[in-house]
C-alpha cells in the first residue's frame, strides 16, 4: 500500500512535495509537461522574453466571452517559479480570518496562521529567503530570525525609502529568495540584475527547481519524466481511490499506475486535469461531488507602475523593500487596500513590450534610465462564477474583476506618496503579462480552483489538502487557497507543501 506515490507537476508545490517525501523511500515519479529550460543567452534578452514570448506556453485558453488569448503560463521544470521574482511572503494572520473589503468579504479559512507558523520558517530557509524580522509592521511575530540577512538598498533605491519613511510611511526590507553561494560551476562574483520575469541562467534564483526538486532528485527512489502532459486521472470501480494517471509522452498514450497522487499542476491546470477526469462516479470532473473544481478563481489585482524619477535610476536591482501601511483597514480607510513592492529595475525593451505609447517628451531609452519600478497588490474576492472550465479540450477562463475600488485607492496612494518627494514627474501602468491591463493572461498568483474546506458539500480538500471525495488524492498547489490575500501565494504554498508532506509521513506512509 502506498509504494508508488506519483507527483503532478514541479512548481513550488510539487516540488516541495517530492523533496519532503523523497526520504521516506517509496517509488516516487515526478510528472512534468515540459522540460529544463535551456541555459542560453536569451534567458536575459528582454526582446526574446518579454517581446517574443519565448519562454511562455504557446497554447491559447478562452474568456469568458469565448475570445482566445496566450496565458503567460510556463511549462518547464520548475513551473512558473523559474520566472518569478522570488517575493516570499506569509500571509498575515489576519489573511487566515474573514475581513471586509470594500468588495465584499474575504472568508475565513479552515485553519489558521498558527497552523502553518513552523512550516513558513521551513520554507524561508529551504528557499534561501532574505530578510529582516520586524521590519515589516504587519509581519506576524516570529522569534526566529529570516535565514539570510536582507538584500542592501542600492544608493538611489536608499534614496527613495528615506524619502517615503520622510512623508510618513513604513517601508521594510523585502523578502527575496536568492542563493549567494558560490555555484559549483564557477565561482564568479554574482550581481542580482535579471530577475522578474527572467529564467535566472546563473541559477541563483530560490526557485522551486534548484530549491527543492534537484535535492529530491538526488534519492535513488525519485525519478522524473519531462515532456510527460497528463491527460486524466483515472480511479478504481468503487470510485473512492485514483487507480492511475493517462499521461502522453512523446506521441505515446499510456497509463501509470499509483498507490498515491498528488496534483500540484498550478491552480488552472489542476482544476483542467479534475474536470477532464470526469468518470461514471465523477459525472462532473473527479473529486468534484461539490461542483466547487474550478470554481473561486482569483489571481489578485495586480498593477506594475513605473515611476520616472527625475534623476537617473543607475539601479542594477531595485527589489529590495516594500510597503504595507495600507495592508490592513488603517490611515483612514474603512477597508484594506493592499500591498506594494518593488519590481526588477525594467529597460528599454521590456517598457516598448508593456507599452503602447511612449511617454510625453521620453524616449523608451530614456525611461529606461529613469525608471523606478513598483508593483501593487490587491485582494481579489472569491466568486463562484470566477472559474476555470475545460472546453473540447481547451481550457476557459471565466473572470471578471472585483474589489478594484481599493486597489484605486492603493494607486492613487503611492502616486501621491512618491509626488511628495518632489522627485517624480510621470507615472505611466505597465500592461501586458505583469498586470491587470491584460487581465486573465497573468497567471502568476492563480489560486483558488480547489478551495480548502471542513465541509465536503463546499469545498475540494480538507485541510492537509486531501480531496473530500477521493482517500489517495492530494492537491497541493495554488488551488487550496480560500482566499487570497494581497501578497505573493508561492511561499504559502511550499509550507503547506511542507505541512502535507508531514502529515502524510506521519499518519499516511508509515
């Protein structure tokens, strides 16, 4: 019983999960739909990342309006976290109770901060997060320190932090994930230049593949197939137990068998798998008794400003502090606004790629040089009707915003912060894959398709993210979250990873 354990997907979710099971010995198989992103000189370009997609799926998805698009959604070892920026956040305390927003309600989860305290200090150090305990006003306490002492404000960055701590807000040293050790391979100087949105070709990114799934791959009993797409999950007669997984690999249909499964394909493709899984016991998609699977989707109301600082930005990497003065109902306002954060220094190529226009009196080289990158967050609500549905195949993504009045606010907050300054004259929102302006083709933050629950008749899993309807089948990635919060999911995500590859440890695979 329970030899073979199968593990969907090597994003910050089932990567975590093969390295804390890859001790216990059982047969461990990692699916993953592509392969390794290649190590070339592109993975910095800005023309061939940002302009020309070349990293991106190149399959395309439906709106609600049955309009198709191109996700900004990567399939290669590692997930989405080979290009993220390695913002590794917990969520506040409060995010784990019910809050009122000026959307609507934020709903309490099933488990609370506390639950997860121990898991989130596992996944910091596992991660290589850097930081500073307590800077951060709305940080929940934690005696322990961040594993790694906080990335330094570069001179025209420090610059911008007084004069914001000057009109009166809080700034913090922001939490990144990043491996300063020397790589075996060399062990030249390391400067953090190319980092949001890039594949980090010098490998010092705290992503999930080098994390994580390269220390389980080190254990003779895990094994991994790339090119591996996962078609379906199929189940025993009785229709409690997943049996096997379909999966197609190069050309080829055929079926592995499982003892145990966990699905961490990434929140819409998890919810793509379950629906397409649809069986005689499972009429609406497996472990969906509920008709919860897919539904509740949020991905937060993200918008990336540049600000054109008046004198030249020289900043090699500017994402080293934050803002949460107007995380929680404070400063006069009745409800949260949200989160803000600094973004990778942008050049020229990546601004012509997220805007239209240029700017009055700029060149795209000269924004470039003046450009101070911030990046906003606000809670999305959940909504049934915000759901993931799966069409002839094609996967369909059915959202319409909600609770923008405080992301608004939070816009018009930084802007006037930064006008205070005297320092900044143009403000300008880039579109495209980092914000809202594109909607639904960001994909970066999805969660919610599979909410965690204590009731079967309202929720997918319970809270060691066991499906309800199914005994073998665990889903652990993005897709558990009952709500969103303002901050970024991943590294909530690997210490409920950590957390379920406890639980099962202990009261599962013993």
């Amino acid at each position: 019983m329970n030899d073979t354990i199968i593990i969907i997907g090597t994003g910050a979710g089932g990567s975590t999960m093969a390295y804390k099971l890859a001790d216990t010995g059982k047969k461990i198989i990692i699916l993953e739909r592509g392969d390794y992103v290649p190590l070339e000189k592109e993975n910095w370009d800005s023309v061939e990342v940002f302009q020309k997609n070349r990293y991106t799926a190149s399959e395309k998805w439906l709106d609600k309006h049955g309009k198709s698009f191109r996700p900004g959604i990567h399939y290669n070892v590692g997930g989405n976290t080979k290009f993220y920026g390695a913002a590794l956040f917990r969520l506040r305390e409060e995010d784990f109770k019910e809050i009122k927003h000026y959307g609507g309600i934020s709903p309490a989860w099933p488990i609370q901060y506390e639950d997860l305290k121990d898991y989130y200090l596992e996944a910091e150090t596992l991660y290589n997060v850097h930081g500073k305990r307590g800077s951060d006003p709305t940080e929940p306490f934690d005696e322990a320190p961040y594993p790694n002492p906080p990335l330094p404000h570069e001179p025209r960055i420090q610059e911008i932090v007084d004069e914001l701590a000057d009109y009166g807000l809080h700034p913090f040293n922001l939490p990144v994930g990043v491996n300063f050790y020397p790589h075996k391979a060399g062990n030249a100087p390391y400067v953090l230049n190319r980092f949001d949105g890039f594949p980090d070709i010098s490998e010092r990114k705290g992503d999930a593949h080098f994390c994580a799934l390269s220390k389980a791959l080190e254990h003779p009993n895990v094994e991994m197939m790339t090119n591996t797409k996962v078609l379906k999950l199929i189940t025993n007669d009785p229709g409690n137990r997943v049996s096997g997984v379909v999966i197609e690999q190069e050309g080829e249909i055929r079926t592995l068998k499982a003892d145990l499964v966990v699905l961490s394909a990434g929140a819409i493709n998890s919810a793509a798998i379950l629906l397409e899984s649809k069986n005689e016991q499972f009429p609406n998609g497996l472990a969906n008794h509920s008709d919860q699977v897919g539904r509740n989707y949020m991905f937060h109301q993200n918008t990336a400003l540049i600000a054109l600082y008046e004198e030249p930005n020289h900043t090699k990497f500017g994402k080293t502090f934050g803002i949460n003065d107007f995380y929680h109902a404070n400063r006069g306002y009745e409800y949260p606004l949200g989160h803000i954060q600094m973004l990778g220094k942008s050049d020229k190529d990546q601004i012509k790629a997220d805007s239209p226009v240029e700017a009055p009196g700029f060149t795209f080289e000269l924004m470039a040089q003046h450009a101070v990158d911030f990046w906003l967050t606000s809670e999305d609500l959940p909504d049934p009707e915000n759901r993931v549905t799966v069409e002839n195949g094609q996967i369909r993504i059915s959202y319409s915003e909600n609770n923008q009045k405080g992301h608004e606010l939070l816009k018009a907050e930084l802007i006037k912060a930064l006008k205070a300054s005297g320092k900044f004259k143009s403000f300008f929102f880039k579109g495209f894959y980092f914000s809202k302006g594109m909607g639904i083709a960001a994909t970066a933050h999805q969660n919610g398709t599979t909410r965690m629950g204590t009731d079967p008749r309202t929720s997918v899993v319970d809270s060691n993210c066991k499906a309800h309807d199914l005994e073998n089948l665990y889903i652990v990635d993005g897709g558990f979250f009952v709500s969103s919060g303002a901050v970024n999911p991943a590294l909530t995500i690997v210490a409920m990873a950590l957390r379920v590859g406890d639980h099962l440890k202990k009261e599962v695979l013993k």
